[in-house]
C-alpha cells in the first residue's frame, strides 16, 4: 500500500499561523500527516481536534498522534457536522481550521474500497462504511437521466448522456457489479480519440460517482459555512483541493465573505460608507505545489489552497 504523503504540508502549517496555546481543528483527519505536525507545534495549553468518517483512518490517526503528544480528540463523523462535535466537547470558537479534501492514498490503494478504476472490486466508494448508499447503488438503481446528471456535473465528462444510456441498457441483463465492469463500458463508449488522451478514460465518471455516493460538494459548503462562523479573530481556514468544481466553491464563498457590504450589493457608496468586512483573503492567488512537491508526490500536482482570516 502506498504511503500517504500530506499535500502542501509546509504551506498548510505556514499559513494556519499556530499558537502555541491554539485550538486547532483538522476536517479531514485521514492518516494525521498535517495533523501530527499542528500538534507538534502545541503546548499542554493548546489542543487539536481531528475528524473523520473513515474507521480505519481514525484509528491509524489516532495511534500516530498518540505518539506525538495526548492534546488531542479524535471524532468519527462527516467534517459537515463539525461544529455540534465541537460544541459536544464545549468548544465553540478556534485559531484555525483545515481541510484537505482529497481522498488519501490509502482509500484509493485500497482495492476493496471501490475508489480505483485500475483495480477490480465491486463498486462501493463509501467513505464511511456506515452509509448504506454505495456506487453500486447509483449505478444499478439511477434513472438515465440522474445518472447524466452526475455524471455531467460532478464528472464535466462530455459522454455523460452516452454512458448513462449506455449504463441502463447493460443493467437490463443483470446488475453491473464491479470497477473493471463499469471501466470496460465507459470504454466501450468513448472512440479512439477520446481514449488516446492522456489520463484515464474513467477517471472523471469515478469522480462523479465518489462526489455523489458521498455527497461531498454539499458537506463542502456546509463545512465553509460553519468554520466561517465558528474561528475566532485571528483565525484561519486553510482549504486544499483537488478539483476545480470544489476549488470554484471555496473561491466563491471565500470572496463573498471578504467583499466590502457596498460592492457586495452593488451599491454606489464611496469606500468610507461601505461596511468592513469580517474576513479578508490571505492570499489573493491559488497557492500551488511546488515543482519538487510534484515530482515527489504526483498525486500533489492538480492540489490548489486557498487561505482566509477572520479579522473582526
């Protein structure tokens, strides 16, 4: 199994600015690669709270930050409900949250998770194992048109309406059931050009089938909402993605906080009747890996992270 490596580790650290003394929370645990260098930055005053779905990611996490330091808590939930675990434990401010939104190493090496179009297993892609809603599901049970759907927009692939179609014809013989079953019918429907190009022909109706079973563009939104509201003056939301239809969330709702009142509503008021914002961008531009990150790590090289400060 492939080692998890943490995507713009030291820019994450960086710009989350730690106190000592801080409460910290880490959205999306996985394996505590970021998290185990936020508690190394701690003293017994600050504390750090990591959540995740996933079972075997807490237990791996928990077991590595136990070896750095015992200011932790480690929550199993859906990052979508982070702020009633966080009043659960009467924490109801903190210096900084992150969030890393890509579906770690092991999940996708993990034959038997269904996240892989290069290994054969029956489609599944649930990231808690709690959930009854499985790629299986979508696929055998989703009408053509919800199915183009999902495809079109969590996948921005062109043959959506095509391989949807294409999905319910097979289905009539029987339940499409595994990885390498679906791969070979998206392949069937795309010509040669399409499958010439560089990547992989499945990738982005995998993507879309992940997005859905695990509804992460609606738990994304939640979670910004909340973590807005919840760090305190000073604090920072730091967000990484992995693609652009999150990234276009983060970057709308980043810039909807940290307009001026006045050019929010689009209002003609000169600058000193426009009401201060409570937020400000801490960088204007996309940070990005580094080239050194990306030969080291490829899975680093689509990853953009945006930062934003709660300043009043």
């Amino acid at each position: 199994m492939t080692e998890h490596i943490p995507v713009l580790l030291n820019e994450a650290i960086e710009y989350l600015n730690i106190k000592p003394s801080g409460t910290y929370v880490d959205l999306t645990l996985g394996r505590a690669g970021h998290s185990s260098e936020i508690l190394k930055r701690l003293t017994d005053g600050g504390k750090l709270i990591g959540i995740d779905k996933d079972e075997v990611a807490i237990n791996e996490s928990t077991s590595t930050l136990s070896k750095i330091g015992n200011n932790f808590v480690v929550v199993r939930n859906d990052f979508r409900n982070f702020k009633e675990e966080l009043h659960r434990l009467g924490i109801y401010s903190v210096d900084g949250i992150l969030m890393d939104l890509g579906v770690s190493s092991p999940q996708f090496d993990c034959a038997e998770r269904g996240f892989s179009y290069r290994e054969s297993a029956k489609l599944d892609m649930r990231m808690d194992s709690r959930q009854s809603l499985t790629a299986y599901d979508v696929v055998n049970t989703y009408s053509a048109q919800d199915l183009a759907r999902v495809f079109r927009e969590y996948g921005e692939d062109k043959y959506a309406y095509q391989i949807a179609k294409r999905i319910v014809k097979v289905r009539e013989n029987g339940p499409i059931v595994t990885t390498d079953e679906l791969v070979s019918l998206i392949k069937s429907v795309k010509p040669a050009k399409e499958l010439a190009k560089k990547g992989h022909p499945a990738k982005q109706i995998f993507q879309a089938l992940r997005i859905e079973v695990n509804d992460e563009l609606g738990a994304l939104r939640a979670a910004i909402k909340d973590a807005l509201e919840i760090l305190s003056i000073g604090g920072r939301l730091v967000i990484i993605s992995f693609q652009s239809l999150e990234d276009r969330i983060v970057k709308n709702a980043f810039q909807e906080v940290a307009k001026k009142e006045g050019s929010r509503k689009n209002v003609w008021s000169l600058p000193s009747q426009e009401e201060e914002t409570n937020f400000k961008l801490v960088n204007n531009k996309v940070i990005l890996p580094s080239e050194e990150e990306m030969n080291i790590n490829p899975r680093s090289k689509s990853a953009k992270m945006r930062v934003i400060e709660k300043i009043r």
